[in-house]
C-alpha cells in the first residue's frame, strides 16, 4: 500500500514536472521560430523584427526597474506602470505575432494595420526607452553624490598624510646655510 501511495506521488510530480518542461519548451519553440522568422525577407520578417526589438526593449527595462528597487530608490507608481507596460507589450508581441502569421500564409496585404502596429510598437519602445534614460540620470546622479563625498574625503585624508614642516626647521636650515656660506667666502 505505501509503494502503491510513493508510486501514485511520483507519478503526480513527473506529470506536474512534465506538464512544466512542455510549456517552457511550447516558448522556446515560439521564441526560436521568431528568431527564425525575423532573418527572412518583407513584411513579415520585418514584424517579426518589431515583436524581437519590443521583448528585447521590455525585458532591458525591466531588469533596470527591478535593479533600481533591490538599491532601495524611490520609484514611486514606476514598478506598477512597467507591469501594466509588459501586460501591453505582450499584447502587442501578440498582435504582432497573428499579423506576422497571416502575412506569411495570405498575400493580401493590410498596409493600414501594419502602419498601426509599427506606431503601437514605436510608442511602446519609446517608453521603455525613456524609463530607462530617467533610471540611468537618477543613478548617475547618485553615483555624483556618492563620488563628491569621496573625493573630497580621499583630499582630506592625502592632505593629513603629508609631513608639514615644522617652522623652527626652516629656520635652522636658513641659519645653517647662512653660518656655511659665511665660512665659505668663494
């Protein structure tokens, strides 16, 4: 009965283990095929193109956002409006996909759709590009702030280090030079 009840859990765990390995493969495939699709000619390849740029400029920001909230940055509704941006996205990625699809099957061509996609597409970019631009400007003024504060610690620090000289010293030393060349009438 326990090897019956072990077998019946084992067998569970592979289907759940399998059920996941498919899906992560049925998205591998889907990736690879745009990929694919992407180095060919006309307007299919060319939204294919779009629907790579658009994940690529997505998952760039996303990673900046997620980057700037582990440091702790005050991002405000950011974290929330880059997953309404990635719901969007994937949406387009979706449209894009279809557009690409029925290209490649029909020859008719819906110039006024794909001009619209293009649009959506550009917009969609822009943004994540404009997120990112604000993410880096923030850093970089912190890192400013972080590099003044150390600079003028690091010129405190060389100042104390070096040896001042004592003005006693310097007195002696003109004295003996003076008592020398006295001695020395060349």
């Amino acid at each position: 009965m326990i090897f019956l009840a072990l077998a019946g859990v084992a067998v569970y765990a592979l289907v759940k283990v399998g059920k996941k390995a498919s899906h992560s493969a049925r998205q591998a495939t889907a990736r690879l095929a745009t990929h694919v699709n992407a180095m060919g000619t006309g307007d299919a390849a060319e939204v294919e193109r779009l629907r790579l740029d658009l994940r690529r400029e997505v998952s760039m920001t996303r990673q900046h956002v997620d980057a700037a909230m582990q440091q702790g940055w005050g991002l405000g509704d950011l974290p929330q409006l880059m997953s309404e941006l990635s719901r969007q996205a994937e949406v387009h990625d979706t449209q894009l996909g279809m557009y690409a699809q029925q290209r490649r099957v029909s020859p008719y061509v819906d110039h006024v759709t794909l001009d619209r996609l293009r649009e959506h597409q550009a917009k969609l970019t822009a943004m994540c590009a404009r997120i990112r631009a604000d993410l880096l400007d923030s850093q970089v003024h912190h890192a400013s702030t972080g590099i003044e504060e150390l600079h003028a610690r690091t010129e405190l620090e060389i100042e104390s280090r070096r040896r001042t000289v004592d003005p006693l010293d310097e007195i002696d030393e003109l004295y003996r030079k003076t008592i020398q060349e006295r001695r020395d009438p060349s």
